[in-house]
C-alpha cells in the first residue's frame, strides 16, 4: 500500500529554487562575455568563421 511521503519544508523548497535560478542566471552571463568577446574578437576557445571566409566560398 503507498504512504504519503515526509513534507518538504519551506527552506529545503526555496532553497532549490534559488540553485535553479542562479544556474539560469550563471549561463546568461557566460552567453554575454562569449557573444562580448566575438564580436571584439578577443575568442580564443571559441572557433567562428568570420565574414570574409563565408564570401570567399560563394
């Protein structure tokens, strides 16, 4: 027979939630500095093929 599980308490719950969040918040900022760092072209981890490469194909 199934028993009901032990409550989760305010804490735990908000606590949770605020380890979501800030993950959310963490990869905006590593979004930011990447697409910041491209266009200034200071990339060194990021390979992007720049606008004279895709006209030299066509």
């Amino acid at each position: 027979m199934a028993v009901p599980k032990k409550r989760t308490s305010k804490g735990k719950r908000n606590q949770r939630k605020a380890v979501w969040k800030r993950k959310a918040t963490v990869a905006a900022q590593k979004a930011l500095s990447l697409g910041k760092s491209i266009l200034t072209g200071r990339n060194k981890g990021f390979i992007y093929p720049g606008a004279e490469e895709s006209e030299t194909e066509e």
